[in-house]
C-alpha cells in the first residue's frame, strides 16, 4: 500500500490505487478507530505547535521542554514502613529491604544506579524515641555522606540533600543512638535520586 497524502482543507490522496478518500473521510475514520494507529515505523511530519493537553508534541518541542524543565531525570524510591521493633546499643545500618545489621553494608544498601547521581532529597521516619539518635548516610566504604540529629521525641527527618554519588556506588543508612539503647519502631526511609546528565 503507497503512502496516503492529505493536503488542503477537504483534502485529496491516494491509497494504493483505490479511489482517494477525501480529507473528510480519513479524519472520520481515524476519530471512529477502536484500536492503535499503525503506522508502520513512519513518521508524523509537519504538525504545529501544541496548545492542548493532547495535542502531539514536535520533536523540537519536547527538546525545548527538557532543557527548560528538571536538569535531569528524576528517581524516587524508599522503603515501605517496617512492622514491630528493634532494639539496638550501637550504630545500626538499616537495609532498603527492612533488613539491619551492627556491620556496614550488613543490612544492604540503597539500590544503585549506572550513572552518577545526586540524593537531592532525604527522610527518615520512626515511632517517637526518648533519645537523640543520628541518622547517617554512609558510602559502602563506611565514609560518612550525610548526618542529622533526630532529637529525642521527633518522628521525622525530611530535608532536602546534596549527596554525590559516583557510577555505580553503593550507599546505606543508619542510625546511632550514641551507646545508649533505644528500641525503633515503625521504621522506613526515602530518598530522590537526580541522575547527572
């Protein structure tokens, strides 16, 4: 089947050979449809600039809009809220999967990515405690990322960050009571992600 061309208003085309419907008929056909529109790998060319939600956009016009919106792709992940309690004496490194160990990397670390990325936002929620407690993010290698003083009695750290981190690296939360021994309830964390272009 050739390709069908519509120009003008009420339109004219071909259509391998059949009686060239009419601008008309193509945009009733294409309005009824009741599944995908296959174009068969080709283009869309020569369509105006969007006004509408639902209008298509240009190439040049999504290109515009990356650039002027987010400076990069965005991820944002956490962990759900752990069930029941944990009590602890030392720093615990606390794990994306609920899991939590007394060794570093023990409890897992956050899921890492293949591009370098910056953490732009942090949060950390648990049932209140009757200690201060820092609250840390550590490379894999145990340097200290990011730390923030939960005080005795709050239930949330929730700030943005500016925490890099290179291709490939692996990073873990924890939380110290400073050698006194709380117990955590109802715990989790969550982070965004920007990805360096």
């Amino acid at each position: 089947m050739s390709a069908l061309i519509i120009t003008g208003a009420e339109g004219t085309g071909s259509a391998g050979g059949s009686a060239a419907p009419t601008y008309t008929e193509v945009k009733a056909a294409i309005g009824a449809a009741n599944s995908a529109l296959d174009l068969n790998a080709q283009k869309i060319v020569n369509v105006g600039t969007p006004t509408d939600p639902t209008d298509v956009p240009t190439k040049g016009y999504v290109d515009t809009a990356v650039v002027a919106g987010a400076s990069a792709p965005v991820r944002i992940e956490g962990t759900s809220p752990i069930a029941g309690s944990v009590g602890y004496a030392a720093e615990l490194y606390l794990g994306p999967a609920g899991s939590y160990s007394y060794s570093s990397g023990g409890g897992g670390y956050l899921p890492g990515v293949v591009f370098a990325s910056t953490i732009k936002r942090f949060t950390f929620r648990c049932a209140a405690m009757g200690i201060d407690n820092t609250v840390r993010i550590r490379s894999s290698g145990g340097t200290q990322l990011y730390s923030k003083v939960l005080v005795a009695g709050a239930t949330l750290i929730d700030e943005a960050v500016n925490i890099s981190v290179a291709a490939g690296a692996l990073v873990q939360c924890s939380i110290d009571p400073g050698g006194v021994g709380p117990t955590m309830d109802a715990w989790h964390f969550g982070w965004t992600r920007e990805i360096t272009p």
